[in-house]
C-alpha cells in the first residue's frame, strides 16, 4: 500500500509543472516611430537602443529607403536619434543627432550611460565607442577607447560599468574575440579576454551579475564558400576561471535574435531567424557566383529574387532558459511580426524591442513592448 501511494506521489510530482511561475509576457504595440519630413518611418535595421532612467533612445539603424536591395536598392545608414518617456500612455518622440551615421553596433545600457560599441556606415565595420548620456532631456556624446579592430554585428552585455564585446564581424572574416572595457578605468583600453568558442557573428550576449557569468547563444559565421555556419548552441563565461562551458544547446539555430535575463534565473529569447531562408539565399547567391551560363545565372538570380521576395517573415517563438537546470522550454509567441538585427531593452518589468527587420530588407517601424509578469 504505501510502495503504491509513493509510485502515485512521484508520478504527480514528475507531472507537476517545474516552472509554475515562470515569466509570462503580454505584448503590444508601444508606439510607431515618428515621421521625417512628412514621410512615414521605413524603421531601422541595428538601430542604436537603451534606455536611461524612464527616457527610452533609439538611433541610427539601416535601411533601403530607395527598393528592396534585390531590386537595385542601395542601403542607407542614419544618424537620427528619437528619444521618448517610457512611462507616457502616448509617447511623444524628441529628435536629435547622433555623432555619425551607424548601423548593427553592440548596445547596453549602463549606470554611466548607453554604450554603442562598433557596427558599421557605407566604408564598412567601425571601431568606435560612443557613450550617451543625458542632460536635460537632451543627449550629450563622449568618444570611448577604440576598439582593437573594427567589428559589426558583435555582441554586447555589461555588468555594472563593465562593458563585454564578443565576436562579430571584421568585414573579412567573423571573429572569435572577446573584450572588456571598464568605464570606471578607460585608459587601459580594451582588455583581451579568452577567445569565444568559435567566431560568431549576431549571437546573443546577456550577463548574470550575481554570478559572474555571461551567456552567448547562437549566432552564425560567414564561411570561404559564402554559405554560412548556422548555431544553436550555447555557451558560459565564468569569470572566476576565465573558462568556457557549452551548456545545453538551443532546440534550434538561431541569429539576429534579442535576449535578456529575467529574475536571475531565466534567459528569454526573443524572435530571430532560424536560418531556413538565409540558408537557401546564400546557397543560392553562391551558385549565382560560380555560374558561367548567362541564361542559368539569370534563372538562379530569379529564384534568389522570389526567395527574398516571398520571405514568410522570423520566429515568433519566445524561448526561455532555466539556467539552474540547464533546460530550454517554450514561453509563448509574440503576436506581431517580430524584428530581428535590434536589441531588448528593459526596465520596470518591461521590454522593449525597438524597430529591426521583420522581413529581408523589410524594415519595421514600430516599437514593440512586453509586461512581464
């Protein structure tokens, strides 16, 4: 009798959900990003995002405001920067100027300020810092160390006034390096770190302060044959050995996606691109390039054109990790079409994920906010 009553007890606790109160969202559509010279926002792809105090910054970003780039479209970086209260039912957006035009830097927001780390403008890759602070509602720029080489669509995280930069990519290759700057201490520059397990580009970098510990996930790395290496896995930095660890892997590939750590226990993915039509564009662009038949090379290009054309938009799934039990789960969906290449910003139990890209070359201008309870 009780050998039975204790099958009959663990089989109710192995059924009991383990994470009853795990994180739950609730989406809406925060606000659209305002118009320009009476033209509607195409919105932006990497913009430069944070938020200081309640006041809510986005800037920069790319986009192809002339056709789609299959079309003969040209991409045009932006310095524009909009700033709104967070906190208003109906928010009213500032315009200012960023220092320079910039696109897919690695964002965070820090006690000190927003950090803008690299990205890239119509040269290619930047090695800049910006720092952004404000002073009565109106932003004021600093200029922080360079970083050792130029990268665009590096990853960043900080924990307290330390700044963490991992992989990216140089323009000619994608990197495996990984860098701190402390702002309390600038004039050491950027600190070499271990190397990231492999080279990763739009990987996503999220930090556990109490811990010590950083996160990277996923990501992808350009290859020779133009066809690029598509991850799911994920990694941990623990600073007290300065060591590397694979942790469980993600249920699938995934890039350009946005990420945050919620309650220091869990680390929710949101969005990004799975790479099934990333892949086939790239294998079809490197077919297109090795093609010496005029008339296959066009009909090659014509399919890439309807690929592009046709793409069914990004992963809307919200996958969350528990980091005590090295187990990913599903959180949901979210009911918008969801940008990649932007950066979650939170605050107050709040996230934001401010434009991106919802399509190839399709720009959103839309500002999507999640409650998280």
């Amino acid at each position: 009798m009780y050998y039975l009553l204790f099958i009959i007890g663990m089989q109710w606790i192995a059924c009991y959900p383990r994470h009853k109160n795990k994180p739950v969202f609730q989406w809406k559509q925060f606000a659209l990003l305002p118009s320009s010279n009476g033209v509607k926002s195409l919105g932006y792809a990497g913009p430069v995002t944070g938020i200081l105090a309640n006041q809510l910054l986005i800037g920069g970003g790319a986009n192809f405001p002339d056709g789609m780039p299959w079309a003969g479209g040209k991409k045009q970086y932006h310095d524009q920067l909009y700033i709104t209260n967070a906190d208003e039912r109906t928010p009213v957006f500032k315009e200012f100027r960023l220092p320079y035009p910039v696109a897919y830097s690695a964002n965070c927001s820090t006690p000190a300020g927003i950090i803008c780390v690299g990205g890239e403008a119509d040269k290619g890759p930047l090695n800049r810092v910006l720092l952004i602070r404000l002073e009565n509602g109106k932003p004021v720029f600093s200029f922080l160390p360079l970083l050792p080489v130029a990268l665009t669509n590096a990853a960043g995280t900080a924990i307290g006034n330390t700044i963490y930069v991992a992989g990216g990519e140089t323009g000619a290759a994608t990197s495996s390096r990984f860098f701190k700057l402390d702002l309390e201490d600038t004039l050491k520059g950027w600190q070499p770190l271990p190397d990231i397990p492999y080279p990763v580009s739009h990987a996503v970098l999220v930090a556990m302060p109490e811990s010590g510990t950083i996160f990277l996930a996923g990501g992808r790395s350009k290859t020779a044959s133009g066809v690029s290496n598509l991850y799911n896995h994920l990694f941990v930095y623990d600073m007290a050995t300065g060591k590397w660890m694979a942790k469980k892997n993600l249920p699938y590939t995934l890039s350009a996606g946005a990420g945050t750590v919620i309650e220091n226990r869990y680390i929710a993915l949101f969005g990004g691109d799975r790479g099934t039509v990333f892949h086939k564009t790239e294998v079809l662009i490197s077919a297109i390039a090795g093609e010496k038949d005029v008339v296959r090379k066009q009909a090659l290009t014509e399919e890439k054109n309807r690929v592009q054309e046709t793409h069914p938009g990004f992963s809307n799934e919200i996958l969350l990790y528990d980091i005590e039990n090295d187990r990913w789960m599903n959180a949901g969906s979210i009911p918008f079409p969801v940008p990649v290449t932007t950066t979650a910003v939170t605050y107050n139990n709040r996230l934001w994920l401010p434009s991106g890209e919802v399509k190839a070359g399709v720009r959103s201008p839309f500002i999507l906010e999640a409650s998280i309870r």
